[in-house]
C-alpha cells in the first residue's frame, strides 16, 4: 500500500523504471523534506510568552558567553585541561561543551590532531565533558599534559 501511495507522488514512468526499492527510498526522502515522517505530522513547539521567550533567550546567550569565555581562557593556558574536567563535574554549562572544541582550543592543537586523537582515544566527536568516563578523562589528561 505505501508503494502504490508513494508513486503517485512521482511521475510513473520513475516508478517502473526504478522499482519499488527506490519508489520508497523517495518517498521517504520526499516526507522527510517535508518536515514529516511517513505521513504524520511533526509536534509544535511549545508556546512561550514574550517574558519565557526572552528569559531563554538571555539564558542562551550567557551560556554561549560562558563557553566561549572557557575556551579562551584554555587558548591562554590560564587554565588547565584537567581544571576544565573538573569545572565541568560542577558547571552544567561547561559540562555541555564538546570535547573536540575543548581540546582545538588547546594552544599547539588544531582541528586534524583534536580529531586524530578522539579517534585513537575512542572518543566519539559529538562527546561532550559530561559524558566522558573516568577512563577517557584519565587518556585525554595523559595525552594533553
């Protein structure tokens, strides 16, 4: 049945020549651009008053201070890989900061040896401080200090 509702989104002659493997690779592609998911309609987001609004938006941009604030002070070397990890036990915004934007802000790393590094360290590259295990933290302080 998805089949036959799926080519009737695309030009017929697309349907036989392609098959029914690629008539419905396209139509999932076509409901995903469309903000859906094989026919069903994405959630709103919630409803903020103006006040709500503002206050998240002012939240937001602390915390992008905050980050950014960390980061440079790690470029300077005022302070420490190892202060950071334990900063972020305690700080929920630090602790949001990935791990690759941590260690590219480290002075002498660039973005190929952060990532190399990651990779021999099994550290995923979306990791973030907070979900770094005790082992990964032991890895990283042994690599970086």
């Amino acid at each position: 049945m998805e089949v036959a509702a799926c080519a009737s989104n695309i030009q017929r002659a697309d349907a036989l020549r392609f098959g029914r493997n690629l008539v419905l690779f396209r139509c999932r592609a076509a409901s995903s651009r469309a903000g859906t998911r094989y026919g069903e309609a994405m959630p709103n987001p919630p409803k903020l008053t103006a006040e709500q609004r503002q206050a998240a938006l002012e939240k937001a941009a602390a915390a992008r201070q905050v980050r950014s604030d960390v980061k440079n002070r790690l470029k300077m070397g005022t302070i420490t890989l190892q202060e950071l990890i334990e900063r972020a036990d305690n700080d929920e915004i630090v602790a949001k900061i990935k791990v690759l934007n941590v260690l590219q802000s480290l002075p002498g790393v660039g973005k190929v040896t952060a990532r190399r590094t990651m990779e021999d360290l099994g550290i995923a590259e979306s990791r973030r401080l907070s979900g770094l295990g005790p082992q990964q933290r032991k890895s990283l302080l042994e690599v970086f200090s």
